[in-house]
C-alpha cells in the first residue's frame, strides 16, 4: 500500500491510499469513509442492493466479533473478500465492532478478549496472524487491547501499552516471515488511553518499526454512545498522539464519532474512518438530514442532524426524508410510508433506512474532499458546527 498527502501538517488534508496488491489501478482519496460491515456485507443491504446505492468502489472494513465464527469455513476459499461475495472490494481488518460496546476485562497474558454471540473468545498472536492469512485483507490492524476510555486508571492503562506492545512484537515478527502478507498493509494501534504519558510509551514503539499508519485507538469501547463523545474530550489526546506520528503516515480513528468529531479530527489531520455511524443511526430508526441542503444559512439558523421515521408527525407526511436528496430512498419513498413500515415492523425499513444514511455519509464525506481541495474546509467546519450545535 502507499499513502500520499499533499500535506505533512496537522490539519484537514488530501491525500490517496494507491498500490493495493489486489487492487493496483484502485486510488481511494482520503479524508476516506471505509464501509461497515457485518459477517462481510453492509447490514441491511444485499450486494446487489448496494450497488444500486453506489457504483463506486469502496473499502470494507471487518471486524473480528462479527467474522471469528466464520474462519474455518473462510480457509476453504482464497480470501475472505472471495468467500461472502464481495472479491471486488478492498478490506481493512480490524480488531473489535465499532457499532458494539466491547466488554471489559477478560483479557490475558498475551491475548485480546473477542466477543461475539457465543462469548468471548481469548485470541493470542499467533491465532489471529492465522486468521490475517486466512483472511487476507488488504489491510489489517496489528493485535491490540483496546480495553480503555476515559474513565480508565493509570494502572490498567499501563497494562493495556505493554500488553499492546507485546501483541504487535509477534504479530510484526509473523508479519514479516509471511509469503501471503508480504504485501499487506500492516497498520499499528495506538494505546494509553486518556494517559498522555502512557500514550507516548505506545507512539514512540511504534514510531520505530516504520510503519505505513496507525489507528488511534483506546479512547472509548466502541457502540452507540460514541457518537454521544465531544471533540473537547478528546481533544488533547487526540492532538498530543498525533504530534508524536510521522506526519506523513496514515492516521485512522474506528467508531460511531459524531460528524461534528468526524470534522475535528480531519482538521487535526485523521484521514480514514469507517460508517458505523449511518449503521448505529439506521437500528434507531433515524435518518440523517444534515446534507438536505447546501448549509448556506446564516449563523443563527439551527437544525438537528436526523429526524426519526417512528415520530407521529410524520404519518401523514408525504415528502422524502430530505427533498434535494438522490438516494434510492428519497427518490421513491415517503416519510410517511417509512414512519408505516417502523410501526408494522417492516425489515424494508431498516433497508431503505441504511440506504439513504449510508448516501448521505458518502455524501458529506465528497463535500468535505472537495472544500479541502478549494481551500474552503474552514468555512465548512465553523457553518456546520455552528448549525447543528
């Protein structure tokens, strides 16, 4: 893989992730939103229903609880991208399910507690290179314990660095005598918590190994109250353990953060985060409304970011969620007909649901590429935060 920017500063910048091995004509241009998954597949969606939602090629990210089930019958085929049906889609591997709390404690030795519908399953180096190369993802994060946020103490946090440390050592050991990963991107996580020290402990010991990225990681355990975590929370964090990175690597933050987090950390110079928010905001029974118009209002007009299909007032409401809006939902549907498929408890409503929040997100993740490119994300960040305080 090869990351290029146009900028070595932190703050909001273009770039392009090129040089997949899989995919070597395929450029994906960063800030990137990396499609969640579930088993493989966007929730909600079949494959051909999401290529009606998109033509355009995407990445997809894959998590450990939702696959772990699955690596057995995934070694009967050549990857895991081949096995569910989505070949011609680059993966990124990631540890734990940004739409779903990971629960605390159970983590051992050398090990990182995966829990999927069955439990928790304790997963060591070695087990998990086994699933890397059964898997082959185009990219995968380096084995990492997560199991931190800001209410974590020192000592566990502590834990959590050598523990990290530990993991990464045999999964860069493995890493490098695999024919099959020779190629494949190896990204290392970032652990401390909300420990400043602790997090240079974890960023100088990746710094040496050089690296094509990292993910900043350990500032919550994942699910829907993410969303709900300001920018001003994580701010010094976030900003310290960016100022310790090379400048010119990749940086990549996983979880349901808020668009209003999503724009501060690409103006702090994050590049890729995953949809787990659209996901989160469909199971609600909400559709996202923030791109329903181009947000040249004044400073004084506010709005809310989704609306939600199950309120009565929209029963006989009988426009689409968003009147500027080209999605498959809002071209055809009625928020009327989507407030009728809630109350029934139509599985259509999750579908259309997921479809319109999904295309939003793509959406506002263009219109933020192309204010970086005309030099106006500025002007972008001040009226959106301030529209939707």
């Amino acid at each position: 893989m090869k990351f290029i920017t146009d900028s070595v500063s932190r703050c909001a910048r273009l770039g392009s992730l090129s040089e997949l091995e899989k995919f070597p004509e395929a450029i994906f241009e960063t800030p990137l939103l990396v499609l969640y998954t579930r088993r493989g597949s966007v929730p909600h969606l079949t494959k051909d229903v999401f290529k009606m939602l998109t033509d355009e090629q995407h990445m997809l990210s894959v998590s450990l609880p939702t696959t772990l089930t699955m690596v057995e019958a995934v070694k009967q085929s050549d990857s895991f991208s081949e096995f569910v049906g989505m070949k011609e889609y680059p993966t990124i591997l990631t540890i734990q399910d940004s739409s779903e709390v990971s629960p605390h404690g159970h983590q051992k030795h050398i090990t990182t507690a995966i829990w999927t519908k069955h439990g928790h399953h304790p997963v060591s180096p070695d087990i998990y290179m086994d699933i890397v190369e059964a898997f082959k993802p185009d990219i995968y994060v380096g084995l990492c314990d997560g199991d931190s946020n800001e209410k974590t103490n020192e000592k566990k946090i502590m834990k959590v660095v050598d523990r990290s440390k530990r993991q990464f050592e045999k999964c860069l050991e493995r890493h490098k005598s695999s024919e099959i990963l020779k190629k494949t991107c190896l990204l290392g996580a970032v652990e401390g918590g909300y420990d400043l020290r602790a997090r240079e402990v974890s960023a100088n010991f990746l710094r040496e190994k050089n690296l094509e990225g990292y993910v900043i990681d350990g500032l919550h355990v994942n699910g829907p109250e993410v969303q709900n975590i300001s920018f001003e929370t994580i701010k010094e964090v976030v900003q310290h353990t960016l100022a310790l990175l090379p400048p010119e690597k990749l940086k990549v933050s996983m979880g349901s953060w808020s668009p209003h987090v999503i724009l501060e950390l690409i103006d702090s110079g994050v590049d890729v985060f995953d949809s787990s928010y659209p996901y989160v905001m469909t199971e609600n029974f909400k559709a996202l409304t923030f791109m329903c118009d181009s947000h040249n209002h004044g400073d004084d007009y506010k709005t809310e970011l989704a609306i939600s299909v199950a309120d009565k007032c929209y029963v006989d409401d009988f426009s689409p969620i968003c009147n500027e809006c080209q999605c498959l939902t809002c071209r055809n549907h009625s928020r009327a007909y989507l407030n009728h498929l809630h109350n029934t408890k139509e599985l259509l409503c999750s579908v259309l649901l997921m479809i319109h929040n999904t295309h939003v997100y793509l959406e506002f993740f263009k219109a933020i590429r192309e204010n970086i490119k005309n030099g106006k994300f500025k002007e972008f960040k001040h009226r959106f935060l301030n529209q939707f305080s």
